[in-house]
C-alpha cells in the first residue's frame, strides 16, 4: 500500500538566487514535500511511532533552507529531497517542489517552482 503525506506551502525567507541582489536581499520562498510511505500499521494502532512525523520532516526542511544560500532552487530541491530521504528511513519516495515568490524576471509573474521526485533506491 503506498500513502501520501503532505505539506503544502511551507513558507520562509531565505536567500537564494543568482543576482547578488537575491543573496543579499532575500525573498519568500514556498516548499511543499509529499511523502510516500505505509502509514497502514499506524493509522490502525493510532501510532506515531509507526509513521513519517511530519513536524520534524517540517523543522528539517525549514532548516536545511535556511542554512546555505543556493543560487539555484533546483540545487536546493535536490538537497532537500536527498536529505529527507538518507534521515527518514519511513520515507519510500519524495516530491519536492520550491517557489520563489515575485522572481526578478522583468515582468509579472507569480513564482517560479521546481519539483524533484526521488526514490529511495535513487540514492
């Protein structure tokens, strides 16, 4: 059986971006991570302990985009991704998606998102 947990528009600001401006300014940035797991035998025991907690998988990925400034989102995706899975054993497969908010293109637009989806055995 193959579960999905999400969480969607994590948000922070950071400093990512190729423009000095980026990295000296920063912007907002949004995450969202689903998680593919068998979350079976904790939804019948009413466990925990028997799935992915989805708090710490929040506070890792706010920290792990908070402490290096990349020039890419695709960069820190990738990280993000590789990271979740080496630390979550629960985890079979990620999707990582990144939007940089207000992205300096010379004309409006919303954002920009990049996705990375990886197995584990992708490792």
């Amino acid at each position: 059986m193959e579960n999905i947990i999400r969480i969607k528009k994590a948000t922070f600001y950071a400093y990512h971006g190729v423009l000095s401006e980026e990295q000296s300014v920063g912007g907002k940035f949004e995450a969202d991570v689903d998680i593919y797991t068998n979350f079976l035998a904790a939804a019948n025991k009413d466990s925990l302990k028997e799935t992915v907690n989805y708090d710490k998988v929040y506070k890792f990925v706010y920290q792990l985009a908070l402490e290096q400034k990349y020039h890419l989102i695709e960069t820190l995706a990738a990280k993000i991704a590789d990271e979740l899975l080496k630390t979550f054993p629960l985890i079979e497969k990620v999707a990582v998606r990144i939007r940089k908010n207000n992205p300096p293109l010379g004309g409006v637009v919303d954002c920009v998102e990049v996705e990375v989806i990886k197995q584990r055995d992708e490792l």
